[in-house]
C-alpha cells in the first residue's frame, strides 16, 4: 500500500541546472546570485537568512520534522530517478511496469536499443 511519495532534488544539482537553463553560460558561476532558498544556500555552505545567529531547533521541532518524514511511504531523489520508479512499482504491487527511459544519452539510447 502506497499512500505519500515524493521525489526531491538535489539543491545544489537544481541550482547548477537553473543557472545552465537559464544564464546558459553567459555569466559565470561565481558572478551569478547566490540562491535565494535555505536549503541550496546551505548545500553550498552559504549562511541561510541570518547565518550563525540562527538559532537551531529545538526537540520540538526535531520531533515535528521527525513525524513528517515518517509519513512519508517512499522519499526518492530525481538523480536516482530509475532507481525510484523500481521501488515505486514494488511498494504499490505493480507485478510488470512499463518504463521508458526519456533522456537521450548515449548510454541510455545504447541500452534501449539493445532490448
């Protein structure tokens, strides 16, 4: 039975693919703003909204983030995408999935066409 999922990203992979989209080189890493949300900006040892004179949490909060994350079913990461959907597929009781490998790399095209 499979009643909440989610698939995350990794902060610092999503600010690197946001800056290729959208800057697309044209201005180089360093130059380019920092990220605007906590977590990426502590991914990359950056302060997070006030830095060291953010206080951290308390018992309270570490059993409330506690409760959340065990509500969850399944927690994937989008880099592991592949990995996710065969674990996916098992806790829902799917016997056969059907899975198209969408990117076109070498590899991934090499592989489709060799089934």
């Amino acid at each position: 039975r499979c009643n909440l999922v989610t698939l995350l990203r990794h902060p610092l992979l999503q600010h690197l693919s946001w800056h290729r989209h959208f800057v697309n080189e044209r201005v180089p890493l360093c130059f380019w703003n920092s990220p605007h949300d906590c977590q990426s900006r502590m991914s990359m040892a950056l302060a997070c909204h006030g830095g060291p004179s953010v206080r951290p949490l308390t018992r309270d909060h570490r059993t409330a983030v506690q409760a959340m994350w065990d509500a969850f079913d399944l927690v994937g990461m989008t880099e592991h995408f592949d990995s996710f959907l065969v674990l996916l597929a098992d806790l829902a009781g799917l016997q056969r999935p059907f899975y198209r490998i969408q990117l076109g790399t070498a590899e991934t095209t090499a592989a489709r066409e060799a089934t």
